[in-house]
C-alpha cells in the first residue's frame, strides 16, 4: 500500500490546501493529514480546532483514503516510526522553493530512503495562504472563494 504525509500548520486549512489533498489522494492509497505545530509560528486556531476544520472538510469532499494526526515533534522521526517515507508539499511560486528545498534535503540527510514530492498549486490558488486568509478575516474580507463556507464562521468568530 503506498502511503504519503501531507504535513502543514493548516492555520486554517484553505483551498489550496485542498486541492493538494485531492490530487495527492488520486495518487496514494492512503494519506496523512499531519498538522504540525511550528515553533516559528504562532498558530490563530489550536491544534483542535484545525484538525476539527479538517475533518469537515474530509467528510464534506468524500475523502475516505484521507487521515488526519498531528506531530509536535520531528517529520523524519514521525515518518519513521510510521514506516512512511512520501512526504507531499505544495509549490505555489519561486518563493517557496527555496524554504522547500532546504527542508526536503534536511530530511533527506535524516533519512537517505525519504522522498519529498512536491505538487504544483492549481493556478486559481496560485496566491492563496492561510496568512491571507486570516488578513482578509482581520478586515471583515469576503473568504467565500478562499475557503469552504462550513468553517467560514469559525474563522470570523476569531476576530469578533
Ligand atoms: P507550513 O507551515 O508547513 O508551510 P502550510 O499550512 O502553510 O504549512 O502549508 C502546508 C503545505 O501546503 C506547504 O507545502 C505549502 O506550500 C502548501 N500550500 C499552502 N497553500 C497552498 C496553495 N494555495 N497551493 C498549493 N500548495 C499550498
């Protein structure tokens, strides 16, 4: 069974992100949902909440070979411990090259059999984080094309 982990801070889960976990899904038997809590960042929702976003999400879209977990410690030792060695990331533009492939050859020096595939973002979520997200959010910005309507009200109640 091939198995990959689509790890990420989720803060809150977009459609960008989605659409990752769609395609990643089409080509594994079973996927990970890893939502990792990043020292650098200091997350809006708590690792409940995301990982509660989530789960609607994966409900509402049908996404039966997805699961969801979250790590707080290193990817390479969770992936190890699981047997995993497919980790998916999402490229949105030249930008996020960089920091991608630092991480990816990291993990790789950790683990020499650990292999990043990296996804191309569709062109409509080509501008899309969840930073954005949350900026739009902070002036009372419409979210309706940037993340499904179910979690739209969890994200307002944050900057009520
Ligand atoms: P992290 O804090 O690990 O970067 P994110 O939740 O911001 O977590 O992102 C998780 C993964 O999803 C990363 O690989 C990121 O590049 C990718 N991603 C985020 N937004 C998009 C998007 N709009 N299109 C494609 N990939 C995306």
């Amino acid at each position: 069974m091939k198995e990959a982990i689509y790890p990420g801070s989720f803060d809150p889960i977009t459609f960008g992100h989605i659409d990752i976990i769609k395609r990643a899904a089409r080509i594994v038997d079973r996927l990970v949902v890893c939502v990792l809590t990043n020292p650098q960042k200091k997350p809006l929702f708590s690792r409940e909440e995301r990982v509660n976003m989530i789960d609607g999400v994966l409900r509402e879209n049908g996404l039966t070979n997805v699961v969801i977990d979250t790590n707080e410690g290193l990817l390479v030792d969770y992936a190890k411990d699981r047997g995993i060695n497919t980790i998916i990331r999402g490229l949105r533009a030249v930008t996020d090259f960089e920091y991608e492939l630092q991480i990816a050859q990291v993990n790789r020096r950790q683990m020499p059999e650990f292999e990043t595939v990296f996804l191309l973002t569709s062109l409509e979520y080509s501008y899309l984080s969840s930073s954005l997200v949350k900026e739009f959010a902070y002036y009372k910005g419409d979210l309706t094309k940037f993340v499904p309507a179910s979690i739209i009200p969890q994200i307002e109640a944050k900057y009520k």
